[in-house]
C-alpha cells in the first residue's frame, strides 16, 4: 500500500473520531488518554499471557472486542446526555 495513501487513511480516520468525539463535548485529550489507557491494559494482558504461556487467540480477540467496547461507552454515554 502507497504510504500516501495510508496516511490519508489516517487522517481522515483521526478527523472523524475528533469530530464525533467534539459534536458529542468529550474532550480529545480525556478520550486519546483513556485510548492509551486502554491500550497499555491490552498490552499488559497479552505480556501476562506469554509469560505464564497462556496465549489464547480467543481470549485475544475476546480482550480486544472488551476493549473496543469500552472505548464506545463514553460515547453513548454522551449522546444519552445529548437527547
């Protein structure tokens, strides 16, 4: 894939979490902290896994679909507030 294109791609992914996250009055820099939060529990789980040699895919993708999930809350937190 062309690196132009992928930093398009990116960019227009970044500008729309930002306008979804501004229409909705969550601020940028509490949802990108909570993201990385997120992330670093992500990445904790899957180095306690190969440390006690417990990796699992299933238990990957059932961490990562947690994850993706929490990171919605807020969001429809906001727009229950919003109505």
């Amino acid at each position: 894939m062309n690196d132009n294109l992928l930093m398009l791609m990116f960019s227009t992914l970044a500008i729309t979490i930002s306008s979804i996250f501004s229409y909705f009055g969550l601020s940028n820099e509490i949802m990108g902290l909570y993201l990385f939060l997120l992330t670093a529990d992500y990445v904790s789980g899957i180095t306690k896994a190969l440390v006690f040699k417990e990796l699992s895919a299933i238990k990957m993708k059932a961490g990562l679909i947690t994850k993706i999930s929490m990171l919605f809350l807020p969001i429809i937190l906001a727009a229950t507030m919003k109505i």
